[in-house]
C-alpha cells in the first residue's frame, strides 16, 4: 500500500476514491489528523495530511513520529512525501516538481527518532542517500510516461519554520549547496529510514526563495497560491500515473 504524506496545497486527495477514514493512536501520540484509506487507479493507498485537514499545524509542531508510525502500522510499505517549498537554484522556479535526492538538516528542537533510553540497543540508519532510491524512480519514470517535466535531484534543506527565511540566509542555504528550502523534509525522512519504510518526495517550488528573482524585497504569498492551485493538480495527474491509473 501506498502512503502518501500532503503538504501545503495537498490537505486531499480529490482523486482518492475514500473507503474509510480511521483515527490511528501510536505510542508517539495521535498523527495530524485521520488516516484516508481508498484506491487510486490499480493502487491501494493511505493518505495523511501532515498539516491537519484545515492546515493547523505549523510544520515545527507537526508530530512527525507519530505520522510515519501511524502509516507504517496500517501497512503503508512505500511513502511519497508531497511538499512545496522555496526555489533557491536557478532552474527550480515556481512550479516547478523536483524530486530531490539530498537533505540538509537544519532544524532544531524536534523529536528526530523513535529511540528513547529504554535499555534497547542503540540503532544507527545509514543516511548516505537520504532518499530510497526505488520510490525516486518510481516518481520519476510517471512523470516521464505522463510527459510532465520534473527535475531529477536537488539539495532540500529543511529549515525549521513558521517563519520564512532572510535573504542572508538562502545566501548561506546556497552557499552550503541547496537547490531547495522548505520546512518539513526533516526529521520525516530519517524517521522512515529507521522504520525501514522506503521514503521519496516529490516538492512542488511555489515561491523563489527570499532576496532571488520577484521574491528580491518580499514573497507575495498570493503568488504562492495561485502557483500551488495551479501546479497541485499536476501533482495529482502524476500520483495518478504512478498509481497506474
């Protein structure tokens, strides 16, 4: 079954053809909100908004050890993370979908792991390649059939939010060799690698990221919804085709 994480833009899935909706509890607490369980095309999938339906929760409070357990107990065996974020490389300008390979880390005060001082042996994840290699080719190889040009690879650093980034520091972001920033990359994909459930994401760039092109003084946040309407239902005619449909 698939899982698949909505973000900014992405709080459903119209083309989610819903069975059920089920409230899953976790030893980490209660996820962002209730699990949708339904098919899209030949594929089962499992749905979760990580912000809330109604977008409530800000990406530094977003309980992100419960969300990963939560699809991993009711048998997600793959994840696709959708995210929009800042565009801070050249080519990766609003609406553009990039399915990024790499990570920086740069947020603070989150809980990172499922490993607390309970007696158990101490389990360190390889992080080398941050992203599983067979669900990037899996989104990359849909958007190729469908004919939807996406970027394959990135750097997305993962800032630690509400607030945007100062243009000083996307200079620093660029400087450290990120392609990409936004807020809820991390601690998502290291917690699916010590699930040991395969984790990939495809980011939607609805802004350039501060002090770049239009974004020089200001980000219009009108831009960005009308940028995430418009590239958002690209995203589904891809998860779509992904899902054989």
């Amino acid at each position: 079954m698939l899982g698949i994480i909505g973000g900014s833009g992405l709080t459903q899935l119209s083309n989610l053809d819903v069975s059920h909706r089920e409230i899953v509890r976790t030893p980490w607490g209660e996820p962002s909100a209730p699990l949708s369980f339904g098919r899209i095309g030949k594929q089962e999938v499992v749905f979760l908004a990580r912000h809330g339906f109604g977008h409530t929760i800000p990406p530094h409070l977003v309980n992100y050890r419960a969300n990963i357990d939560a699809l991993k107990r009711v048998g997600a065996t793959w994840i696709v993370s959708v995210a929009s974020v800042g565009g801070i490389r050249a080519d990766m300008g609003p609406g553009a979908l990039v399915v990024p390979n790499q990570i920086i880390d740069y947020t603070s005060g989150r809980e990172t792991s499922f490993q607390h001082a309970d007696g158990q042996q101490v389990l360190h994840i390889d992080f080398t390649e941050p992203y599983d290699a067979g669900v990037r080719v899996a989104l990359l190889t849909a958007a190729r059939e469908q004919g939807e040009a996406v970027v394959d690879g990135g750097v997305y650093a993962a800032t630690q939010g509400p607030r945007l980034e100062t243009a000083a520091e996307i200079n620093r972001l660029a400087r450290d060799g990120a392609d990409l920033v936004g807020m809820t990359g991390m601690p998502e994909a290291a917690l699916a690698r010590e699930a040991d459930v395969p984790y990939g994401a495809l980011c939607v760039v609805a802004n350039w990221a501060a002090g770049r092109a239009d974004s020089t003084h200001e980000i219009r946040f009108e831009h960005i919804e009308a940028t995430l309407h418009s590239a958002m239902g690209r995203v589904r005619h891809l998860i779509e085709h992904l899902c054989g449909a």
